[in-house]
C-alpha cells in the first residue's frame, strides 16, 4: 500500500521545498524505498510553458514531453529516475479537467463548487501515481505558501486527504523559517508559531516541522517549537543553510528526518541508508584539484533559476572530472563585435543557452565567432546549436544573410526554418516538439565517441530546425551533422573536425544530468574546457 507524504511551506517563499522533498526522497531511497515526488501549483497556468524564465526559472521538460516546473528538475537529479506529466499539476489543470467534464454533463445537474469538486479532482491527482503498486511513497510538495489565498483548496484537499488515509498512511511535513534577529542576536520561534497556527485553522496538524535557519537551533528552541505547535521534539528537524544543495541529504539525515518519517508512517526503517556514491559526489565537488571558468552566454542570465539544469549539469560534470567549474554569465544583449573579446578573454569554454525571440540573438552569434575563430571550446544547446549554424553560414560558407526564420521570416538564406508540423500551430501551450526522440550518431564522430554508442535519446523542447535544404552545402563546407533522428531526418547535432570542441546539441542534455549519471556532452567539453586552460 502506497504511503504518502505532503510538503507544504509557512513564513516566507524560497525556503527551498524542492529540496528538502528530494533529500527526504533520496534517503527514503537510499534505504530501499521505491519513491516518486510530486509538485502541486497554485497557479492558473495549465503548465509553465507559457512563462517567461524572467516570471518562473526554467521550464523543466520531462521524458514524455510535459513543460514543468524546475523542482521537477531537482527531482530527477537527486533520485535518478524521470518524472512524468503526472509529477506536475497546477490549479489550472485542476481546473481545467473539472471543466471538461461539466461539459460533458458529468455532474448531472449539480452546483458545480471547489469543494468538493475542485478538492476531489485534486485528492484524485494526490493519488494517480501511487496507484499502479509502482511506489511505496508518493512525496506531494505543495507550491506556494499556507495562507495564500490560491493554494486554499491544495489546503483543504490535504486535510481530507489525511483524514481518509489515516495518520499512519499520510503524513503532513511543514517547512518554516526561524529568522535570526542580529539586533537581540537571538533565533525567533514566532514566525513558526504562527504559521502552524494557520495551518491548524485550516484542520491540518503538521506531523514534522522543518526548520529553516541560519544558525544552528538548540534543545531549548526545539523544545519551545514542539510545545507550542503541537509536535514530538523528534519531529522538530533544523535545516540550517548549506554550502550545497547536495549536503542537504546528508544534513537531513543527521537529523533522521527519515527515521521520524518512516516511524510515523509505520513503515520499517529498513537498512541504514546507502549514500556511499552520494558521498563520493560530494567528495569529489568539495575537492576539485582545478578550476576553470566557463562562460554562459544568454538572454536570461539575471535570473540564474533560468538555466537552472544547465547550472546543475556543470556541478555534476565538474566533479565527475575533479575541476571547480565557475559559471560566468554573460548577457548575450550586450555582446557586440566591438567588446566580444574584452567580455569572453579569460574563459576556457563558452556555452551558448537555449531561447526564444530576437534579443540578444546577434550576440550569440558574436560568441560564437570568437570561440570558433580561437579554437576555444563551444557548447551550444538548441538556440545555441541553431546559433552555430548561422554563424557558420555567414561567416565561412559566405552565406552573408544566413539566419533562422525565427529572427528574419524574410531571410534570404533560411539555415533555420520552422519544422513543417509547426507551421499550422496556433495555440502556444504545449504545442512546441517535446520530450524524448531518438538520435543516431555517425561512428567515428566526436559525438559516438563522447557518448560511447551510436543511438541515443534525449529531450526536445522546440520550433524551429536545421534547414535540410542546406545539408550538403554544410557537409562539404566542413560543419558535420553527426547526429541525426533517424525517422524524419531532422538534424540533432552538428560538430566542427577542426577544433577541440565545437558541439551544438538541437536537443537539451542538461535535463537528463543526474548526480548518478553526469550527462556525457557536459562531462566532455569541461574536459576539453580544462585542456584548453592547461594548454594556456
Ligand atoms: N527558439 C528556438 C526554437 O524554437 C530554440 C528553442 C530553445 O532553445 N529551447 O526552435
């Protein structure tokens, strides 16, 4: 029988939910759990694929194509298992299905009302992934914060939940702040307080409090908090700041979150935890014997939560190859012929990020140019990839006007057209190509030869595409096309012979990078960025 687990959050935002549901799920698993963690969000968005990053981080695409949020991310990241459109669900999905089927008729007649209609179809998502017998523990984050007035029916949904499930088969894991007041250079109990004071007005008395702090919180504290909100001391578990997202697990398992878990679920506590691959991550990120800097060059690069997986997969590929990889933003709209030099000296590797539109476009280019002309490494994913064919185009094959139809419709020279599926769409929503397709790589390429077999699969997230019109004139021209999908012919990767590492990847490889499983393209051209600073 299927366990489950909410998180929701009191006090404040950004107190890293997310993370404290995968550190939960990963030492449930290191014991032998089979786990899944879901995210609810209280937003009107069928799905974040219509955000701005500037709005929402990145949009995080799972295996079978749904446009999530970055927590997803972070899941698949620590548990090394993919995440489906059912690990995400927002008000507006609720909403949505509900509304379908009022069209239908399917209530025969009756007031349609958020409760119960709204809080059954949200109590039926709760349950959709722990029904197949495929997990022992479906952990639930609840986006937002208790108290607004958009996660209400997520609240209420909960509490009845619970009370179906009974206490031992749903438990409710609260994560607040203890702020520190410098000023009386004390911890606050109060904020906490309040919070699951608002809780328990909604009918939910939280099983664990999750605490976090900036300065460890004594006996005494802890013992002040499970009075007064109503909980075991046990269940009063500090999650102090970490230098790391990956020290979390280990901090979290230093309190035995997982052990009070598991006793309230009544669930045996199985073996100790096996992290020694965790632990070995992390020995090798906190001990790089190098350090390079690689630029990333983007559009979105104020927000660091807009290439969220990309930031990841360098964490991952730097330890993989013992080397401090230090990531240097670079607004892409304010790179200019004239100050691209001055902007990129000094990096051992430049990749250019995915995007959308217009801005910041020619400045991409302009990286490109330069890294290419300077044999310095290149990584370029999806619009960075497409990038890379039209600079190619313009600046050594001669085609001066070489552009995506994306940025000029008009182009004489269209190396990037839109995808002939595309070209009716009207909706915005869901209808780019999405998730996993197959690739086929050449033998003998750059690309067979950092992944180490000759098919692979990675995931999509995109209109436009390699124009076919242009193969030949590419091949010849020295820019190959070594991956490709083998049922339609579309273009997947382009690499350059005569360079150290030249890849451009139309597909997003940052998303499969796991802690487990280091993504390959990431791994290589930290390599090959590390060689180039050794050569320097
Ligand atoms: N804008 C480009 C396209 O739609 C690239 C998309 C991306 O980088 N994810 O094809």
């Amino acid at each position: 029988m299927t366990k489950y687990i909410f998180v929701t959050g009191g006090v404040t935002s950004s107190l890293g939910k997310g993370i404290i549901s995968a550190s939960l799920a990963k030492l449930l698993q290191a014991r032998g759990y089979r786990v899944t963690i879901q995210k609810f969000d209280p937003y009107i968005n069928i799905d974040p694929g219509t955000l701005n990053p500037y709005e929402h981080g990145e949009c995080y695409v799972t295996e079978d194509g749904a446009e999530t949020d970055l927590d997803l991310g972070h899941y698949e990241r620590f548990l090394n298992t993919p995440t489906s459109q059912s690990n995400n669900i927002t008000t507006g999905r609720i909403y949505q299905n509900v509304i379908n089927r009022e069209r239908e008729g399917a209530f025969l007649g009756k007031t349609v009302q958020v409760v119960p209609h709204i809080t059954d179809e949200i109590k039926r998502n709760f349950r959709i992934l722990g029904e197949n017998g495929q997990y022992d523990i479906v952990i639930t984050e609840i986006g937002g914060t208790v108290g607004d007035i958009e996660s209400l029916p997520f609240v209420e949904a909960v509490r009845q939940f619970k009370w179906e499930e009974g206490s031992n088969n749903a438990i409710v894991i609260h994560l607040t702040l203890i702020p520190y007041l410098a000023a009386a250079g004390e911890l606050k109990t109060k904020p906490t307080q309040h919070s699951v004071k608002m809780l328990l007005e909604y009918g939910i008395q939280p099983d664990i409090l999750v605490c976090r702090t900036e300065h460890h919180i004594n006996q005494d504290i802890r013992k002040k908090i499970a009075l007064f909100c109503n909980v075991n001391i046990n269940a009063v578990v500090e999650s102090i700041d970490a230098s790391t997202i990956y020290d979390v697990p280990l901090l979290m398992l230093k309190e035995q979150l997982d052990k009070t878990v598991l006793a309230k679920l009544k669930l045996p506590t199985k073996n100790e935890p096996n992290l020694d691959s965790w632990k070995n991550f992390l020995g090798r990120l906190k001990n790089p014997t190098a350090e390079i800097q690689i630029g990333l060059v983007g559009k979105y690069v104020e927000l660091p939560d807009a290439y969220k997986s990309i930031i990841e997969a360098f964490v991952h590929a730097g330890a993989k190859n013992e080397c401090k990889v230090k990531v240097v933003t670079i607004q892409s709209g304010n790179l200019t012929p004239e100050n691209a030099i001055d902007k990129l000296k000094g990096l051992c590797g430049v990749l250019v990020a995915p995007g959308f539109g217009e801005r910041g476009f020619e400045g991409k280019i302009e990286a490109i140019r330069y890294v290419r002309e300077n044999n310095i490494p290149f990584f370029g994913i999806c619009l960075g990839m497409q990038c890379a064919v039209v600079e190619y185009g313009r600046n050594v094959l001669g085609l001066a006007e070489a552009n995506s139809t994306e940025m000029n419709p008009q182009t004489a020279h269209p190396v990037i057209s839109m995808m002939e599926d595309q070209k009716d769409v009207k909706n915005m929503g869901g209808t780019m190509r999405l998730g996993a397709y197959a690739c086929d790589l050449k033998a003998g390429s750059k690309a067979a030869a950092i992944y180490g077999k000759t098919h692979i699969s990675e995931r999509h997230r995109h209109r436009y595409e390699f124009n076919n019109a242009y193969l030949k004139q590419y091949k010849e021209g020295g820019m190959s096309t070594s991956g490709m999908n083998p049922d339609n012919g579309l273009v997947e990767i382009v690499e350059l012979k005569n360079h150290p590492f030249f890849v451009g990847a139309q597909f997003h490889p940052e998303l499969k990078s796991t802690v487990a499983d280091p993504h390959p393209l990431f791994v290589n051209f930290v390599a090959a960025s590390l060689a180039y600073a050794r050569k320097k």
